[in-house]
C-alpha cells in the first residue's frame, strides 16, 4: 500500500494540486464504501502528500451524497497524520470579504441525517469535540498565509448547513444573529471522522460571498462563486505549498490520542465483524488492553 503523511481535500474550485511530482492514483476500497475519487500520491515540496478531491473530479457529487467516513478512511489507510481541507463558504459578517480565507477553530451543526461516525454496530466510542480543530495545524496554516500574502484569519465559527440550496435571507439573518462566521456544507463531517481516526485536521474556507444577508450585495449564484473560486484557487494552492513545506515532522498535540479514553464498549462484546471493519483505528488500544 503506498503511504503519506500528509493529506489535503480539495472543495470547490481545487480539483488537483499543482507542483505535484512523481504522482500516482490510488483507487482505495473501504470498509465504508467507495471514497470520493482516487487519491493522488505525490511528493509536494519535500514531503509525501495525498490529494482528494472531494466532489469527485467535474463536481458530480452532492454535499448530501459525499461518503465522509470512506473518504476519511481512505486517507487513514494511506497512513495520513494530518488532513489540510480546502473549501468554498459564505460570509456571514462584514469582516470576512471574499477572496480573504478563515481558519475556523469551531463548528456549528445545522446538516440532517449525516452520517459522521465510525462507530455503532456493537461498539460505542465519544471523543472529546470542544475543540475541534487541531490548533498545532491551524497555526501552521495561519503562518502559510502571512508568508505567501493571502489574508487568513485564524478563529470563528463554521455553520456547516445542508444544502445543496444556499440559505434563504431568514436564515442567513439568524446565523449572524448567533455570531457565526462562515456558511458551508460539508467540513463538520470530515472534522469529526477525522478525530476518531486520530488524524490532526484544520480547514482552509475560501470565502466567495456574502451569502445573501449583505444589503450591498446580491444574492449568491452559481455564476458568482465560480469566478470568485478561480481566484481563490490560486491563493489556496499557494498556502497549502507554504503550509506543506512548514509542517513540523512531529505532532504535539493530542489528536494522535483521541479515542485512548473514548471507547465504552466492553471488549468482548464487540462484534469481531466490527472489529475487523475498524481495526486500522482500534487495534493500537485493543490489543494493548487500554481504552
């Protein structure tokens, strides 16, 4: 199995990732399912990297419709560490412009009947989320972008909403009058995956507009975001270069530890078919008789 150790989801917009070298395509299976397209092995600037892109290759596959836990999964049986997620959002205050990136360090969930855990089918597990950005990666992606110029704020709230429609000016109102940030569709999930995985996470949101509460602003269509997006994608992959080559070797944070205080479920009554199906992520405490 090819390996990596550092892995990016590229949203709207970032379909690749320019600089590549030596790169291959690995179409993986998983327990879960079929991720979202192959993921691309390549060396990016010294260092192993895995390129998804989440969508799929010519955006085929809904917000709704994305299989989170094959595509979190998949990058964990690459032997990933950390996860850099670009995307695509709304602004929901004054201070985020389009064009300009926010590294949210919060989420707020507003999505329906997502899937978003590893676990069920006889193992029960809870993980520690009042956090759920890794803050080691997030300063490294803040640093990226003061090096390479593009303004990025580190800090704020992501509502992660359903879609695929964009929020009506009722909703859009209320988010702001709770204080969020930005709007999009889809990084709750794949933070949330990533931190059973024990995977380090940080997301990258790309603001492309102000959604539709701005007075001075219309409403955001289709036409609007795309021509924001190719912009956008330039200055992403600039940051994700500068945010590659600046990862340290080592983690310090508690990411690689998420679930050592997590799992419940006594360990001989889990199903040896779920155990098997999660072993990439249970087999270090398992088998060590720790929880």
């Amino acid at each position: 199995m090819p390996q990596a150790e550092i892995g990016i989801i590229g949203g709207s917009g970032l379909y690749h990732m320019p600089g590549f070298k030596e790169t291959q395509e690995v179409r993986l299976q998983t327990p879960f399912g079929d991720p979202s397209e192959v993921y691309v092995l390549g060396d990016l600037d010294g260092r192993k990297v895995a390129f998804l892109a989440r969508h799929g290759r010519g955006h085929r596959i809904l917000p709704s419709e994305l299989n989170f836990r094959a595509n979190i999964y998949g990058f964990k049986q690459l032997e990933v560490t950390r996860i850099v997620s670009v995307s695509a959002v709304g602004s929901l205050k004054e201070e985020h412009k389009p064009l300009e990136f926010v590294v949210p360090n919060q989420f707020f969930d507003r999505t329906r009947h997502r899937v978003d855990t590893f676990f069920g089918d006889g193992i029960v597990a809870h993980i520690a989320f009042a956090d759920p950005i890794c803050p080691e990666l997030a300063k490294v992606v803040e640093s990226a972008c003061k090096k390479v110029g593009v303004a990025g704020k580190l800090g704020g709230t992501y509502l992660c909403m359903e879609g695929p429609q964009f929020s009506t000016k009722a909703e859009s109102n209320v988010y702001r009058s709770w204080g969020m940030d930005v709007i999009g569709m889809t990084n709750l999930q794949e933070a949330k995956l990533a931190r059973e995985a024990e995977i380090c996470y940080v997301t990258v949101a790309m603001v492309t507009d102000y959604d539709c509460w701005h007075p001075h602003h219309n409403s955001v269509t289709v036409d609007q975001i795309v021509a924001v997006l190719v912009k956008n994608a330039d200055n992403a992959v600039k940051v994700l270069r500068a945010t590659v080559a600046a990862m340290p070797k080592t983690r310090t944070c508690k990411c690689g530890a998420a679930l050592a205080h997590a799992i419940l479920t006594e360990r001989d009554k889990i199903p040896a078919a779920t155990r098997k199906k999660l072993s990439l992520i249970l087999d270090k405490y398992l088998d060590n008789k720790t929880t």
